[in-house]
C-alpha cells in the first residue's frame, strides 16, 4: 500500500477541538482506487482538509472511510456530494453522520459498507 499523508491541520491554541487529519492511501490490485481516511472533526473551519486531499486524489473511484470522525456538519455531506464519483463509504458510520445523511435525505446518494474490508470487497480486482 502507498501511503501519503496529505494533510495534518496539526494542533492550535486557537483550536480546542481535535484537528482534522485526512490521508490517502493507494489500495494495490484495484485499478488506481485510493481510499481517503478522514478523522477528527469535520465542520465547515476544517473541511478545507479533506477537501484538498480529495483534490489531490485524481482516482474515479474513492473509499472513504470515515470511522474517525467524531464531529461533522452540513460541509462534510456538501464535500462527499460534491467529490460523488464512485464513492463508497466505508463505515460503521459515526452515529451522528448517520442521522445527518437520514435526516437530509441522501443516505441513497452513497454506496454504503459496513466495515472497511467490505467495502474493499466491493471493487473489482485487477492485475
């Protein structure tokens, strides 16, 4: 696996809460699919983190898993349906994102797996 960390907004003063990390990791024998590991809070101060990793991830194809995250708001769902290209999040889903894609609306917007090594499953393999 090739592993890049992206982006660590690191520690502030200014910031009492858990900083946003996102990286992306390239998942071998799947055909250029990465997945992107968001944890931390995600609202819209720090969307800007996994905004810039899904941009440096020029795959058609992306894993997101987003176990770690243990605060999101409206900005992460804008980010997930904004990057929507064969997306599948990789759960279980923080509880709180899960009522947030219910309560929207958008839960069938996204292809859904319990756990990261079903989503993995999922992909065709190559090579």
């Amino acid at each position: 696996m090739e592993r890049r960390n992206l982006y660590n907004a690191g520690a502030s003063p200014c910031r009492p809460h858990p900083a946003p990390q996102a990286e992306a990791v390239y998942l071998p024998g799947t055909g250029h699919v990465a997945m992107v590991r968001l944890s931390g809070e995600s609202d819209a101060a720090s969307i800007h983190v996994f905004r810039e990793v899904l941009a440096a991830t020029a795959e058609d194809r992306l894993i997101v898993d987003l176990t770690g995250v243990t605060f999101a708001d409206s900005s992460l769902l804008h980010a997930l349906l904004d990057a929507h290209r064969g997306l599948i999040l990789a759960g279980p889903l923080p509880r709180q994102l899960h009522h947030l894609l219910e309560a929207t609306g958008t839960t069938t917007r996204f292809t859904t797996a319990p756990d990261l090594d079903t989503a993995c499953e999922t992909l065709p393999r190559v090579g």
